[in-house]
C-alpha cells in the first residue's frame, strides 16, 4: 500500500503574509525614525532663530540703556545749571545742617524719566517702528499681523514675519539699584551698617515668623540676624565667624569666636564658606538659612550686582520694596502704626503723586520729606533734625540693570538674562545665563 502524497499548498500564502510583515514594520520604523529626525530637525532650527531673537531683544535693550544713560546725564546738568542759577550764577558752598532745622528738598541729580517703563522692547513695538507709523502694520498681509493659534492654557504672543519664517521677542527691564545688595555686608564705610538695616527691615514682619521658625531641609533652625551673618561670613576673607555689634554705629560687623564653617560642618555634603563675593543670586542657596521659602518671600527684592558701596534707589514701582524702604527710613521697623493698610496707602500715594509731577524725579530726600510730613519717626542718621542725611541709605540714580530676554518661533521659546552696568559703550556685561 502507498501513503498519500504531502499537501503543501499554503506555504507561499505564509511566506508572502510574513514577508509583508516583516516589511510594513520595517517601513513604520523608518517613517517614524524620519518624522522624529524631522521634528527634532525642526525644533533646533525655531531653537536656533528664537535664541538670536532673545539676543536681538538684549541688544535693543542694551541701545535703550545708552541713551538712558545720557538722559540721565542731561538730569545732572540741568540741575547743576539750575543750582547755579538760582545762586546768581556761583556755586554755592555746602552748608552745615543746623540741628532741628528741616533740610530743604534738593532735586535729583537726574530727570524723573525711565525709559525702560516707558518704551516697550518688543516685535510689536520694532514692526511699528520699521513700518514708520502704527498704520503702516495694518498694510501688512493676515499672515504677518494675526497671531498663530495657540492650545488652551498655552503661553505665547502675537507673532511676526521676520523673512522666511514668523517669530516674536521680548524684553523686560529691572533695575537692581533699587533692589538691596547683600554684597554691600562687607562693604567700605557706611555700607554694612545700611545694608544691615535693610536686611533686619525686610525680614521684620512677623508674617515671615515661619521661615524663621521651622526647620529647614538640613534640620537647622537659623534666626532673622543669624542669616545676615550668614551671608557677612560668606563673601568675607576670614574664616572667623561675625558677630554684630549694636554700639558701633560705624561697623556693626565684629569678629567673633566661632568658626564660620560649624554650621556646615553638619550638612551633607560637607562644605565650607566660599569667603569671596557672589557669582549669581542662586548662590544664596548655599548661605546657612537660605532656603526655597526664604528665597520665594525675598528673592525679588535681593540682588548682589550693583557696584558694592551703591545706594538702594528709592525710585522703585514695586509696592512691597516701598514699604520695604519705608521700614528702612523709620526708627522703629515693628512700630504698630507702619502696620496700618491706610497710612501706608497714603504715603504710597503721596510718593507716586510726588514721581509723576516732578521734572526732576524724587530725590532720597523728597522721600524723606514725604514719610516727616505723615508723623513717621524717622532713623538718626537720615532725620534732618538732628544732622542726619537722607544720601546714608538711599539714592536716587541706578547704573546696573537685569534684562530678561525671550524669543519665540513656533512653540519653541529661548530665554537669555543679562545684568549690565553702565559704560562708555552699551554697557559692560556682567552676567549671562541661557534656558
């Protein structure tokens, strides 16, 4: 007897079938793999052109400064001409304050304008100004005047046509002279005692009590003075730890005898105190009681790039740095009456009012002569009554500016800061940082 033959048909149908497969999955990877090199094409390139946007809107920042600048020194001639003119055309000698007699107000050494509050550096701005006129943006086609929609919750602005592709930047301007310069701890002369004050005077309200009160993530409980010389022991040149001393008016800031480095000693890592200046405003985060909640309730009003020995400029917008200097100037920080919403309303008032109608800006001691005329008690070395001179603490002229760029084409945002300090030129660079 014979076997039956051996059935193979159905063999080719399976090898095709798995030959397709095979290939279709081949052919998505390659697809996929090309879409994603595709994309990640795509992002360097918006990448690329949204960072020298940023760029681009520093630059214009920087040319802003300049004539800033020369505003500025426009400010001091005209009120050194309109000294001399009112003296009969001679300068007149300095004169002795004579104690209880109020000072008169003297004019800022510099007009009352900003010119970073008042022109925008953006690319709604830069159109209108290659345009010629605000018209001149509504020639344009759709494309380059409409923004490109955005998903819900999704940050962006109007966008423009720069050549070949549609992007958009801006910029915005702080000045740091009228933040508090923690640098100013080991500075010449009467800087550590004013910075001292406008540390302790910052930190006084007893909202903040819970920074101070708790632990931090290195289970240390630091006290309000213990974080001020914290930061003194920081950026000095021994390594001896600082002790303050409330009878020296002159230098508050002693040698103690401790070791500046016990504290960290007990961190982990170890490390020890960097005994130079400050690099970055993120470099407080080493300082001992420095934390995320101490940074969140004092970060914007901290700096540490105005030159050492610069005055806190008392020609800030910011309410809270304000009422900041308010505490500053008065001889008791944790008097009631400074807690009271309506009398700080209305010095805040006055001093706005006083800003906007003066040619010349507000001086240190229009400030001065603002918190007298509302029954503050003011500090020893400011009050006029005894000697004192507003120029101790405050001024009323900034060199050193934060410029906080961003471009954007597409979905892709750059972001470049830059502190500048005034120069011959466009300003000397002091910092930069890309994100």
């Amino acid at each position: 007897m014979r076997s039956a033959p051996v059935q193979h048909r159905g063999v080719a149908l399976i090898l095709v079938l798995t030959t397709i497969a095979i290939l279709t999955a081949i052919g998505v990877d390659f697809s996929y793999s090309s879409r994603v090199s595709l994309k990640l094409a795509e992002n360097l390139r918006d990448g690329t052109r949204a960072y020298y946007m940023a760029r681009s809107a520093i630059n214009l920042s920087r040319l802003l400064l300049h004539f800033q600048k020369q505003v500025d020194q426009l400010g001091g001639q005209l009120t050194q001409g309109l000294t001399q003119m009112l003296s009969g055309g001679k300068t007149p000698a300095p004169k002795t304050p004579v104690a209880g007699a109020a000072q008169t107000a003297t004019p800022s050494s510099s007009l009352g304008i900003r010119l970073w509050e008042i022109l925008p550096i953006d690319s709604n701005a830069f159109g209108a100004l290659m345009a010629g006129s605000i018209e001149g943006l509504d020639q344009r086609s759709p494309s380059e005047t409409q923004p490109i929609p955005l998903a819900p919750g999704e940050k962006g602005a109007a966008t423009h046509s720069f050549g070949v592709f549609d992007g958009a930047f801006n910029a915005k301007i702080v000045d740091e002279n009228s933040r508090i310069n923690v640098q100013g701890l080991d500075g010449l002369g009467g800087a550590p005692l004013a910075t001292l004050i406008q540390l302790r005077a910052m930190m006084s309200d007893p909202k903040y009590d819970f920074i101070f009160d708790e632990e931090d993530a290195n289970r240390d409980r630091v006290r309000r003075d213990d974080v001020i010389i914290a930061m003194k022991d920081w950026i000095d040149i021994d390594e001896t730890g600082t002790a303050i001393d409330p009878t020296n008016t002159a230098n508050p800031f002693v040698n103690g005898f401790t070791d500046e480095n016990a504290a960290y000693d007990r961190y982990e890592p170890r490390y020890k105190a960097k005994n130079s200046r400050f690099d970055s405003l993120d470099e407080l985060y080493m300082v001992r009681g420095v934390n995320d909640r101490f940074m969140a309730a004092f970060g914007d009003r901290l700096t540490i790039w105005p030159d050492i020995n610069a005055k806190l400029n008392i020609n800030t917008n910011d309410p809270q740095q304000m009422l900041t200097n308010i505490l500053i100037a008065a001889q008791n920080p944790n008097d009631p009456a400074l807690r009271d919403p309506r009398l700080l309303q209305t010095i805040l008032q006055e001093i706005q009012l006083r800003k906007m109608f003066s040619f010349f800006g507000m001086s240190a001691q229009d400030f001065v002569s603002i918190l007298q005329a509302n029954r503050i008690r003011l500090r020893p070395e400011i009050d006029p009554k005894i000697n004192g001179n507003a120029s101790t603490f405050f001024g009323s002229t900034s060199d050193t500016f934060r410029i906080t760029a961003t471009g954007r084409v597409g979905r892709i945002e750059k972001q470049v800061t830059a502190v500048i300090r005034y120069d011959d030129m466009l300003g000397k660079m002091l910092y930069w940082k890309e994100d």
